[in-house]
C-alpha cells in the first residue's frame, strides 16, 4: 500500500487496558479500538470508532487483525463486547480458539 491508502496500527497501553490506533498516512483523523482487561489474561474489545471522514477504507477490520495477531502472539483470548468485533469473529471462523 502506498499514499493515502497505508495504515499503520499501534498499540498503547491506557491504564490496565489499551488502544489500538490505525493512522492513515496523509490524513488527521484516526481509527482505534479499545479493550479492558478481565480475569484469566482475557481482554474485552469493548469500542472500535472509525470516523466518516476515513471510513470505507477497511480501517476497523485491521484494528480487529491486529488484535487477533497480538492474541495469537501473546496468548490472550478476547471477549468481543463490541459489535463490529464480535462480527468479525462470526465471519473468521478460525479465530474460535481466541473467543473467551
């Protein structure tokens, strides 16, 4: 990807939780999704906000990868509070073993 279409996802601890932030080269706004933590090493996708001004550029479907690769990497599971989150996980059934 390249000009205004790259996006580059961080993660940055907010208290005991955290975001994820999707920042789009060229443009000011940003995408993110937040989670809270829960027993057991479990985080709770609780919001995942993608502005009008950058939507329908899969912003908030690479906030949720993002969140399952950490999963993954980190050896979390995710309860998806969220709707989106919790849409994306029905249409990936491979991310089953993530879902607390």
């Amino acid at each position: 990807m390249s000009g205004s279409n790259e996006t580059t996802i961080t993660h940055h601890p907010r208290g005991e939780g955290g975001r994820y932030v999707a920042e789009i080269a060229g443009e000011e706004r940003t995408g993110h999704l937040d989670w809270e933590p829960a027993a057991g090493g479990i985080r709770i996708a609780t919001h995942t906000i993608v502005p009008p001004e950058i939507g329908g550029r899969g912003i908030a479907a690479q906030l949720v990868d993002r969140l399952t690769s950490d999963a993954r990497e980190q050896s979390f599971k995710i309860i998806p509070q969220c709707w989106y989150v919790a849409k994306k996980f029905d249409q990936n059934p491979e991310w089953a073993d993530l879902r607390a």
